[in-house]
C-alpha cells in the first residue's frame, strides 16, 4: 500500500506528520513525500526542513493521498497547475484521498469536493463553499465515499486512526492508539470554536495573521535534489536570525 | 526564548513536531533543531527527513530544550557523549528542560532525573528507575522543578500546550489550542495501557518490534552541512525500495 503525502513549502508540519505517524501502523505501508521533485521543503516556520522524496512523475498510482493545510500557503499551492493536475490523475485510482486542515481547500481546488460533505479548519470553512463542498463544521473528520477531510491541524491524528481501523481493522488501529500512546488529555479546552470565548478567536486571528506575515516576510522556495544541504540550512539560519 | 529541540538519527518524528506546533504559540520564538552538526536526520521511518538546523556547539543556551523518544535509536543517543554531555550543560541554564515518550531516558542517562518524578512511553517505565527517576505511570505529563516529562508520542500536544500555558499565560494557551484546533476525539479508546487489552498490548508490542528490527536493518546515519540533498534522497529511497 503506497501512501503518498504532498510535502510543499509552506505547509504546517503537524497536519502531515500527526497522520504519518498513525498510519505508519498500516501493515506495509510504503510512504512518499511528494513534490515537483525531491528535495528540502521548508515549512511554515520557516525553521523546520522536512524532506521531499519522490517527484509527481515518479508516482502516478499511490493508494492513499493525503493533503495538509498551511497558514500562509494553502492557496498558492491550490494554484499551481503541477499539484492540481496530479491530484486529478492520482484521485481515480486512490482508495482513499485524504486531507487535514485547510489541505481540503486544495483537494476543493482540485474540483475533489464539488457535491461533497467536507470540513477544514474553522477559519477555512467558509472558502471550502466556493469549490462546491458542503462544510460540516462540527465534525472532526468527515467521509464522503473515498474522501476524507480533517478539521484544524491536529484533528490529522485521529484522520489518521480512524484510516487505520477502516483499512486494517479495530484491533490494529487499536494497536497503533497504545503505541502513540494517543489518550488526549489538553490541559485547556478551546479546540473547538464552539467552545472558544470572543476574546480566544480574536487571539487565534492575531497569531494566525503573525505566521503569515512572518512567511511572507521570508517567502522562498528551497527544493530540488542537486541542493548542497548547507545552502538550504544556512537560508534557514539567515531568516530565523534576522526574525524581529 | 531559544527553543531547542534535538533532531537526532532514528528519532519519531511526531515527538518532536507536536510540541513544536504548540510552542510556536509562544510569542518570539526561536527555533532550533540540533545535532552534532547541522545537516538532515533520517528519522526511525527511514523515509521522513528532517533537518538539523544547528550544532551543540553553536546552541550553548537555549531557554528551552526538548528531547523526543524513538522506537530503535534511544538507547544508542543515551550513550552519545556529545550529546549528553551538551544536555548537561545547557540544562544549568534552561527555564524549562522537557521530554516525550522515551526522550525521558536520554534526560535519565543524562543526570538529569535523578531523584525526580517523571514519565515516559508505557513501555519504558521500567528503564526510568535505572536513572534514579521516580515513575508516574498514570500522568500524561509530569513536572519536577523545571523539568517536564511527558508520555508517549502523541502527548507531547499536552506537554507543549500547557508549557505555553506556563510561559505565556492562560489566554495565549487557549488562543493557541484553537489555532491548533486541539479538541481531541480519537475514534478508539485505547491510548492508555490502563485501557487497552492484553490483545491490544501484544499486538502493540509486536508492532513495536518490526518498527524496530526495520530500522537496524537499514540503519545508517547521513547527516553533515556538506551532504548534497540528492544523496540523502537517494539512500532514503533506495532502503525504501528494498522492503519486504
């Protein structure tokens, strides 16, 4: 079973790596970071390097897809014809096409969602419309025949077990629960927004609208394979040191 | 603040990344992800790359550190001198010293535990007594004094939330947990060894296992500022290629 993950600079790490992490309870699982080609993808952050390791090319027939969000790059990387043409090409023959956080706004790009039960993040919610989706904002994961979309950035773990259980069985996904470990327990509870005061969705704005600044401030993309690693880390390294 | 994190060969990933999301809440936050020397880190996938953005040497301050567990590279961290002997020394300084999962066992191996309430991944409660630590099996987090220890893997969400908690206060925590949209809801309920059947615990373990016999049969370190990207790639996906 191929699993294929879109690495694109910009994203939000967690998004792609809280699934990653449960599926990797798939027996023969075989994983794929995906990109216009392999190499260093910086992530929001603008600190955190994740490796690409194979192009679109180089994987036409994954089994699984997966798409996460970002703060400052969803919508360029909705744009960009090589992402939407291979998603197109690969979701006919998927078993599952997957995605986490404002990643569905991608998939939506894609023409994936039209007719569809979706959901996004919350501050997304409202753009998942405009590509012919029908937002179901209470649900942390939501499935519509093949497709699978996630609420905000950490909702990509239980995305992630609940992906087990379908396509291995309960007793493995609850297998891979132990391993990770995975018995929540937020020492807060405004992660949803139904539970968020006025003054806790203004904040999460302030600071959402700071990670975007701040990536636009530094804006690059860094990838492709003939790239000297300590090019790529000493770009890191300038931005992080010339931060505010 | 200076946030370090050690970006070690053999790591799990999400240890490591589902603190960072949440710290990133923190206002002026710098980022560090720290080895020997700068360069990518195959993490204990053998797939996922992640970058290492500095060295010790460089990072002799950090106000934070934070060390994640791995399935099969613990223990051989746990007995690198450069490593623990950095550990050593930046802990005199931290405001906060804190782990997830089995990075307990470094902190351990490091001093660091000695005389200390802590935790760990369920599977390496045990080894925790041979630090001199004094287990908590039952907390999802556990502070003594500055150090923080969390359990496995997925809880280090909990751990980097309520550190944001502690350093910036309530309000920013809450704001951050909505960004995150952190509201839990796992589709199993087995996350908790007190919760999970004795099937649940074999099967586990078994898992477990063949994550860690996957990695020493591929296992290799390629690291360095002076590695061209399309070697690490190539190693990566050739050892990808080649399971069974």
């Amino acid at each position: 079973m191929q699993i294929a993950i879109l690495a694109y600079p910009g994203m939000t790490a967690l998004d792609a790596i809280g699934p990653y992490e449960m599926l990797r309870g798939l027996p023969e699982a075989e994983f794929r970071f995906v990109w216009h080609e392999p190499g260093p993808i910086v992530t929001d952050s603008c600190v955190l390097v994740v490796g690409a390791t194979h192009s679109f090319q180089e994987t036409p027939a994954p089994d699984i897809v997966l798409i996460g969000g970002s703060i400052p790059a969803t919508m360029s990387t909705a744009a960009d014809d090589g992402v939407l043409t291979w998603l197109r090409k690969v979701h006919l023959g998927t078993t599952w096409t997957a995605s986490v956080c404002s990643g569905s706004l991608i998939l939506g790009a894609a023409g994936i969602l039209r007719g569809k039960d979706a959901t996004c993040h919350w501050a997304g919610q409202r753009v998942l419309t405009t590509f012919g989706a029908n937002p179901q904002r209470d649900k942390r994961i939501v499935r519509d025949g093949k497709v699978i979309t996630a609420a905000g950035v950490s909702a990509g773990l239980d995305l992630g077990l609940w992906l087990v259980g379908e396509i291995a069985g309960q007793p493995r996904a609850e297998a891979t629960q132990l391993c990770i470990e995975y018995d929540p327990r937020p020492p807060f509870d405004t992660g949803h927004i139904s539970k968020a005061s006025a003054r806790n969705k203004a904040d999460a704005v302030l600071m959402m609208k700071g990670m975007i600044s701040a990536r636009d401030a530094g804006a690059e993309v860094v990838a492709g394979s003939k790239v000297l690693w300590a090019n790529v880390i000493d770009r890191v390294r300038r931005r992080s040191a010339a931060k505010p």
